[in-house]
C-alpha cells in the first residue's frame, strides 16, 4: 500500500483544571495564526467600510483606504505582537481585568500607527484622540468575537466527547471482546489475560475526565489497545503496519481523535472483507507540524454508511483545538482510504 500517492487527488493526561489556563483559553490566544489572520481581515473591513464616508468615487476611496491602511496594520500587528508576548501575564488577571488590558493595548497600538503616518508627512494633523478610541473600539468588537467562540467550544467538546464514548462502548464491541476472552481462558490464558488489561484500559480512559488536549504518543498509546483487543478477533484478516516518527509523540491533539479513525477502519475495511484488510497508522513530523495518517485498504462495492459522522467528529474537534493551523482532509483511491491530519508541534 503505497501511503503517499493515496491523497494525490487532494491537496495534500491530567484535568486541565487550572484557573489560569481557563483564564488564557476565555480571552484568546494572539499567538495563533487564525487570530492573526481574522484580526488583520477584520479591521480592513471595517476600515474599508468607513473611509467610503466622504469619498466621492472609487480612486478617491482607494486612497483614502490605502493612506488608512499604512497606519492600520502596523497597529494591528503591534496589537497582536503586544498580546502575543504579554499572554502570561494577562493571565494572571480576571478575565474581565484581561479583556479591559487587552483593549487598551489596542488604543496604544493605533497610536503607535497614527504617529507613523504622522512621521512619514501624511498627516498634517493627526487626529490621535479619534486614532486611540477607534483602536478601543475596534479591539474590544474583535475581543468579544474571540471570546465568544472560545466559550463555544466547552459545549461542542462535551457533545464530541459523549459521541465518541457512545460509539466506543457499543454492545457488540463488548460482547465480541468478551467471548474473545472466554474462547481463550482455557488454551491461552496469559493471552486472555492481557486481552481483558486492554480492555480495562480503554474503558477506563473512555470514562475519565478528558482534558482539552492530550499528547500524540498517548493517543497511539490508546489506539494500540484498541488494536490489540480487535488483532485476537481478527487475526490475519487484520494486517496493521506501524510507522512512527519519535519527535512527533509530543503534539498535542484532542483526546480520542485517533480510535474512532482506528475503529472506522476496522469495521469498514476488516469486518466487511472475508480476506480482512491492511491498516497502516503513520506519524511524520514536517518542520514545525506534524503530519498524522491513518490508511486502510477497503473491499470493493459500495461505501459504508455510518463513516461520515466519526469523520466529521474528528474533524470538528480538530479544527476547535488548532483553528486554522489544524487541517483534515480524508479521500479514497485505488481501494485505499486514507485521513491526513496535520497539526502544529
């Protein structure tokens, strides 16, 4: 199974229970390239929006929106650079503390961009009382949106968490673990022994509190459970490849990202072929990313049902945890489905 030419058609734990974690997570987090990139988008449309007061026609509003723009995103990415560097000691703060400090840098910051365009000659009188409040006002707008979107992910972690543990602890999951068990008590205890720890363990870790994100090597830790529970009921119809790269153990991912990707390609690709398939789970780490894939090879005919919501899950989950530095993409191509995931390490 060739695992790079799969996708060539696309384009390639403790509780975190800390105040001050929750505090960082509550504001928003500058460092990120999707904040950065929404909050330069933001301001330029507003901006944009503005200067068309006044103007007389289209060249006279491009000017205004480039003379504008020269003072603007400076300040924006003064904002941003000033946020990103001082997260830890916002921290320290109450939220609300946190929001007023981080609006405030946001006057200062379009003062720093009124006194540029002052210096370069193209503002014979800047307006800086006007400069200041606009960057208030504009902060504090794109400081709510933030929030508001991080407080939406504690209700959209609890509903992926409680579909993953439904889809985990299926009845027939059990029974056919259990009769697995029983079948060896008596030939091969050790082996029955060793099958029953695993399962243990992957209940154990279905039912504890997650945190909001957990480390790469303990998600393989928990898949090769998985798949070692499945190898005694499948046997040689479950061919399963390894290929893990050490520096890529310490990425952080959302808890149960790779089982339901795992357990996917059991049932749609082992269970339903008499000669079982191939899965390979693969880790890379690509400069400052890392490159997640999990492949199995599927029987012909038409596809399963019941893949797309675990995908989407996963999906979901990825893309509330790493934003716009997260990225998923999933295809099949000659009998072989693949999910890419990449994420920053």
């Amino acid at each position: 199974m060739d695992d790079t030419q799969i996708l060539s058609t696309l384009q390639e734990a403790a509780p975190a229970a800390a105040p001050r974690q929750a505090a960082i997570a509550l504001v928003f987090d500058a460092c990120r390239m999707g904040v950065v990139l929404r909050a330069v988008l933001f301001v330029e449309v507003a901006i944009a929006v503005v200067v068309m007061y006044g103007a007389q026609g289209v060249p006279e509003w491009l000017a205004r929106l480039s003379l504008v723009t020269g003072g603007a995103l400076p300040a924006v990415l003064a904002w941003l650079l000033l946020a990103c560097l001082s997260k830890r000691v916002l921290a320290r703060f109450r939220p609300e503390l946190q929001y007023v400090l981080a609006a405030l840098l946001g006057a200062l910051a379009a003062l720093y961009g009124c006194g540029l365009l002052a210096l370069t000659g193209l503002l014979a009188r800047p307006p800086w009382l006007a400069s200041g409040f606009s960057g208030l006002v504009l902060s504090s707008v794109l400081i709510a949106g933030l929030v508001l979107r991080a407080k939406g992910r504690t209700p959209a972690n609890t509903a992926a968490r409680l579909t993953e543990l439904q889809s985990r602890i299926r009845p027939h999951f059990l029974f056919n673990t259990l009769n697995s068990a029983i079948a060896l008590v008596r030939a091969e205890p050790a082996k029955a022994e060793t099958l029953l720890e695993d399962l243990s363990d992957l209940f154990r870790h279905a039912l504890m509190e997650q945190a909001e994100s957990v480390t790469l090597a303990d998600e393989i830790a928990l898949a090769r459970r998985y798949l070692a529970i499945e190898q005694v009921r499948f046997g040689e119809r479950l061919q399963i490849a390894w290929n893990l790269d050490a520096a890529a153990d310490g990425a952080r991912v959302p808890p149960l990202l790779l089982q339901p990707l795992v357990e996917n390609a059991v049932r749609h690709g082992v269970e339903p072929s008499a000669s079982g398939a191939q899965l390979r789970i693969s880790t890379r780490k690509h400069g400052q990313a890392v490159v997640i894939k999990v492949s199995n090879t599927v029987p012909a005919g038409p596809g399963p049902s019941g893949a797309g919501e675990a995908l989407r899950n996963v999906r979901e989950r990825l893309a509330l945890l790493h934003d716009l530095q997260g990225q998923f993409r999933s295809g099949c191509k000659d009998g072989v489905f693949q999910v890419r995931m990449e994420v920053p390490l």
